[in-house]
C-alpha cells in the first residue's frame, strides 16, 4: 500500500454514498459499484465511517456490535468483497472505530443496566443524588452529560448522545475487548483505521465541577491518553498500518506526540481548529465571516511546528461534521468553480495528507433545507431547541443550521441529474438539493475544466512530485490577510502556491517574481506573462515549481 504521505484518502459516508437496492439509505454495495470512479480520483484509501450493528442514533457512531455488519448497509460478505475489490485497484479500505463510546444497545451496557458489577465497570456509572448530575459537564449534542438510571441509583457519563456511553478505559478489560475488534478486522485485510474523538478516552481521577467551561478541559488528551495509544497500537501490532485520530478540542503538543514517528502512536490527526475560524466568541452556532488571519496563522503554526517535530497532519476542509467548504469559504454562485478549485489548491499542496469527503471533488454545497423538518442529525436537532430556547426565532435558528448543520454534508452524493441525482432509485433518506441539476459527477466527467477534473490533477500532482510529499514549508504573504501563500522546498525543488481567498482582486503587496518557475496549475486559463505577478483575480490560484 502507498506511503502515506504521498497518498490523498477518500472519505465516505455509506448513508449517502449510493443505494444499490433501492431502500433510499446508501450501502455498502453502492460503494463497491463505485469503486473505479473512487479510483478515476487517483485516491490511495478509503475512509469508511461507521456500517456496524447500531440503531444509528449517531448515524453509526452509537456501535451495539463492533464486528458485525448493520443489515441495512449489507452483509459481511459485502465487506469482504469490498476490501478485495478495492485492492484489486490497489486502494486500501480504512474502517472507522468508535471506541471512545457504545451505543446502549451494546450487550455490555444492557449487562450493565441489569446490574452485573463487571460489566458496569465497562462504563463511567457515578453514584449520585438523582436530582444533581456528579458534575456539570455538558454534552456536545447539548444538555448535561450525565444520565440516571433509577434501577441502579447512578449516572453514567455520555459526551455524546445519551444513547452513547463512554467507556472506562482505565479498565484493562476494556482495553482487551478494543484490541481485539482491530485484530478482527486487521484479519480480514483492512488496511487502516481511523480513531473517533479517540483523545476523549482517558478521563480524569477526579471527576469535578468545570467552573470555566463545559468539562472537556478535563477530559481532551486525559492523563493516560498516549500510555493508552501506545498500549493499542503495539499490542495489535498496527504501527506500520496508515492511521489517523480525531482529536477534539487538541493542542499542538499532544499532536505531535499522537504523529511522531518515534512515538509509536498513530500516523496522523484530525484537528479542527482552522475550523472554528468562522464560530462566533469560539461559538459552533453564532455565525461570522471567517477571520482569514486567523485561519493563516493557525495553518502556518500547525503546518511549521509539525514539521520541526516530525509530527504529520492530516489536511482537510470537509468530513460528515462539517458543512461543506466552497459554501462556507467559498461562493456557490459567480465563482463557484473558481472558489471550490482554490480551496483544494490551499490544502493539497501542503504538507500532510489530504483527505477528500464525498462530493468536495465535485463542488457540491450546502444543502439549503428550509424546514426543520427536513433535518436529520440528532445534533442539529437538538441545537435548533437549544436556540429557540436562547431566544432566537425559527427563521433565525434555520439560518444558523443552514450554515453549520452536520446534514449540509450527508446530502446524497449527486451522481447525475436525474430525480434522486443516480443515488437511489426511490425517495432517498434525507433531502437533495436542486443545483444536482449541473453539480454531478456525470455532467464534471464530461467537463476537462471541471472540479472533479482538478481535484484529479491535485492528486496526481502529490504522487509525482517529492517536494509535495516531503518538501519543508515557509509560509509567504504572511502580512496580506486575504492572500494565502507558502513555499515547499527540497533539494532540487521549489514549489510556490499563492492563493486568493477571496471574491475581489487582490494586488499583491509584493510582486511575486517567479522567473525559471514553471507553471504547474491554477484556476483560471494560464495568461501568466513575463516573469512577475501583481495581481490575483477573485479566488485565484497560482502553482510554480523551479527545478534547482
Ligand atoms: O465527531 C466528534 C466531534 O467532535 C464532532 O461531534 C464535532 O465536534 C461536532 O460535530 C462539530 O460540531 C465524531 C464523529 O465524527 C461524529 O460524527 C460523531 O457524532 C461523534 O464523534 C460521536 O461519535
Ligand atoms: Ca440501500
């Protein structure tokens, strides 16, 4: 399998991937239908998010049985076929693991809720007056974090839904149960996987009242959390497989010592500060424009600190938590290919591996649902109470999830034009958006200036040259706000990558001299004469590379 760090990993949301029979849920043998157009992309691996036995409370993330296959998205015989059929084009499958958490459908939660002492030792139960939770932690699907059971006379904690216990890591038991759910699908030929929120697993001693915040101080990289990293990895032997954590709420600290190499912790991490740019006082539901400043110095620190420790990030702008990038950052109307090309242009060009999630490749947007109704994610839902509860009324409190809802990205992947975008055949579980229409694989294949056609050129671009793969990083334009820029460099190679993040013209406040560069790739017809440029068009990008 490729090197990490030359590869670029594809994400996919099975829910809202392709429906193979028909049901309107997307399955798993919608993805090995779609597995050469998954490999037309130049992709190394696929992220799966979760296909398990689970009521799909979380859409999966809430496990009842980690080594079987939810009915709904197909059989394990589908999975074997999937793995091999992915290999067979030389693409390696990477299976998502929730073990911060089960659903309270898992056989060891309901031992736990009969009372068997063993099995809730699996969990965090707290005794507790049933009138005040043990502390006032929050959940991040809002509300407390803790929920009573009567016939046991204690709480125990979920950081999710309420149907998501977290499990008690501190028990070797646990631990032991964990390891083997990786050899189990290690033995069956996946080759990665990908930790959810796995910096949440180590809680503190002492569980106490958070008199600044919601409690996730005490309980982000926890006390334990490298000891229990090292202790998995080595211990199911996956050092040498591609693997990536979710790190919720992280430092930079912690993630160089989750990615360094010499650590023998995990390949790589998610973080999501350069996600909150746009979030309000640091606020998911208060909306701003993004502070571009911030956004290029979160990215320069990550990109820069990362590389003097040897630490590797994973890069990206989308997953199934976020809303989708050209509408966030972008602009889904008179720039809107211009804007989608310029923003994968940031990301794959730096040093890292990029990830790209279902239907970034094409453009697509937000989904622009008008009614609550037409809203599925258990978050959303809970957060649209939460507002009108703060006082904001139900125009405003749609206009917030139409920008930040998690379903703005698990809309039906738009494969054509037809009713259900080639997705299903019938009615499909949530809702698509009308710009299906000219935002679909089928109508971008036959576009040579597509996105999806882009987004292949990036791809190959990491594959073909080193300086992208391992080149160092020196960020450039630091002081122009709306400029994005930054040097690769190795021996034998320079690359410069100057991108617009904006709608308007930018004159740049140094000219940018590039004689004995080459022009690699932009997005805007090539009209780069002589040796210098001033100034940058409305989302411009400019890629150069000199051979030294
Ligand atoms: O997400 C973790 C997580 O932190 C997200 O909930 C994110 O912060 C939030 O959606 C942004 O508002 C992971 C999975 O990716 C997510 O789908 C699950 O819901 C969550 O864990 C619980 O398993
Ligand atoms: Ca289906």
């Amino acid at each position: 399998m490729a090197d990490f760090r030359a590869s670029t990993i594809y994400q996919i949301y099975p829910k809202s991937f392709c429906d193979s029979n028909g049901d309107g849920i997307g399955d798993i043998r919608g993805i090995i239908e779609k597995l050469d157009y998954i490999k037309s992309l130049g992709v190394d691996y696929i992220w799966s998010t979760p296909f398990f036995v689970s009521p799909l409370n979380d859409n999966g993330y809430d496990v009842e049985d980690y080594k079987k296959i939810n009915p709904l998205f197909g059989t394990m015989k589908d999975v074997e076929e999937l793995i091999a059929k992915a290999e067979e084009r030389g693409m390696g499958l990477m299976f998502d693991m929730v073990f911060n958490h089960t659903s309270t459908r898992h056989e060891w939660f309901q031992k736990a809720l009969s009372g068997d002492k063993e099995y809730m030792d699996y969990y965090i139960f707290k005794d507790g007056d049933p009138e005040k939770p043990p502390t006032n932690w929050q959940s991040k699907f809002g509300g407390s974090a803790w929920e009573y059971v009567t016939s046991l006379k204690k709480w125990y904690l979920h950081l999710f839904d309420v149907t998501q216990a977290d499990l008690n890591w501190e028990n070797p038991k646990v631990r032991e149960e964990l390891k083997d759910v990786i050899r189990f699908w290690k033995k069956k030929g996946v080759k990665g996987f990908r930790f959810d929120v796995v910096n949440l697993i180590s809680k503190p001693d002492v569980f106490e009242d958070d008199t600044l915040g919601d409690g996730r101080r005490f309980y982000s990289d926890g006390p334990h959390i490298h000891e229990f990293l090292k202790e998995l990895v080595a211990d199911t032997g996956i050092d040498e497989m591609v693997t990536v954590g979710e790190m919720s709420s992280t430092t930079l600290d912690n993630c160089i010592r989750y990615s360094n190499p010499d650590e023998k912790e995990l390949s790589m991490c998610f973080n999501f500060h350069h996600l909150k740019v746009d979030y309000k006082d640091g606020n998911k539901w208060e909306l701003m424009n993004p502070d571009y400043r911030k956004l290029k110095e979160l990215f320069e620190t990550w990109q820069t600190k990362m590389e003097q420790k040897n630490g590797w990030n994973a890069v990206f702008w989308c997953n199934h938590d976020q809303p989708r990038i050209v509408s966030r950052m972008g602009d889904e109307k008179k720039y809107w290919k211009e804007s989608a090309k310029m923003l994968a242009t940031c990301i794959h060009l730096l040093r890292g591996t990029p990830y790209i999630f279902q239907g970034e490749e094409l453009g697509m947007t937000n989904a622009g649902y008008g009614d609550i109704s037409e809203y599925r994610d258990v978050e959303s839902i809970n957060y649209y109470q939460i507002m009108l509860k703060e006082g904001k009324n139900e125009e405003e409190a749609l206009e917030v999830l139409g920008n930040r809802s998690r379903d703005n990205s698990r809309s039906p992947m738009q494969w054509n034009s037809g009713k259900y975008a080639g997705f299903s055949e019938s009615e499909p579980w949530i809702g698509i958006p009308d710009n299906h229409k000219y935002i679909n694989v089928a109508a971008e294949e036959q576009d040579s200036d597509s996105i999806l056609n882009y987004y292949r050129k990036l791809v190959r671009l990491r594959k073909q040259y080193a300086v992208i793969q391992n080149g160092t990083i020196e960020f450039i334009y630091r002081e122009q706000p709306e400029v994005f820029g930054y040097k690769r460099l190795l021996k034998g190679q320079e690359l410069l990558v100057v991108n617009n993040l904006t709608g308007s013209e930018v004159v740049l406040q140094e000219i940018l001299h590039f004689e004995g560069y080459e022009y690699l790739i932009g997005n805007y017809p090539q009209e780069i004469s002589g040796d210098t440029l001033k100034v940058l068009k409305p989302y411009e990008s400019v890629v150069l590379l000199k051979r030294i």
